[in-house]
C-alpha cells in the first residue's frame, strides 16, 4: 500500500471538506502517470492549506473522456457544487492544464472510503 498526496486549492475548501465528511466519495484527477499508480487500498493524504486527512481508495476507473465518466457518475457525485454534465466541463477545463491533460490522459475515478 502506497500513499499519494493530494493538494486542494484552498478555493476548493468546501470539496475538501465534503470528501473528510463522507459526503463526496467519488474523486478525480486527469489520467496523468503520477495518478495512474494509486490503487485499491493504497491511501490518499489530502491537504487543503495547513488542513490534511486520510482516506483509502476502495475502487479505481479510469475514462478516456469526461463524456464517458458522466455516463457513469452523475455530476453532484463528482462535485456537490454542479449540477450538469456542462458544468461539470467548466469546472475540470477551470484546473490549470487540465483541457490539454484530460484530452491526452483522460481521467482516474477513486472512490474513497
């Protein structure tokens, strides 16, 4: 078992908070090699500002696009924030390279426990 850090912007406070509270159990990230190596039961050590917790991945998927994730998860699963498979769009193209990265890479799911 491995553990991988996972920074949160701290305007992104609140889908911290949802993922410690059990709330959000569904986190992605762009498909990148460095995101590609977190498996099941390996634990993720999320940090938001000086704030950090723990939580352990209990499944993995990977999406070539983001059409073929909303198939599968709805988008308030993703972020309790949106609401539809566009604002779902804005919110991964708003991450700093994330268009470029997501169309090369595509995404990783973890659902977290």
């Amino acid at each position: 078992m491995a553990t991988k850090i996972l920074k949160f912007r701290t305007v992104n406070r609140d889908i911290f908070q949802a993922i410690i509270a059990g709330t959000k159990r569904a986190e992605t990230r762009a498909a990148t090699a460095k995101y590609r190596e977190v498996k099941v039961g390996d634990f993720l050590s999320l940090v938001c500002g000086r704030e950090k917790a723990q939580k352990e991945v209990v499944k993995v998927e990977l999406f070539k696009t983001i059409g073929a994730l909303l198939k599968k998860y709805r988008p308030e699963e993703i972020n309790p924030n949106i609401h539809t498979a566009k604002e779902a769009r804005e919110m991964w193209y708003g991450f700093p390279g994330y268009k470029e990265k997501i169309e090369k890479f595509g995404l990783v799911v973890w659902l977290l426990k």
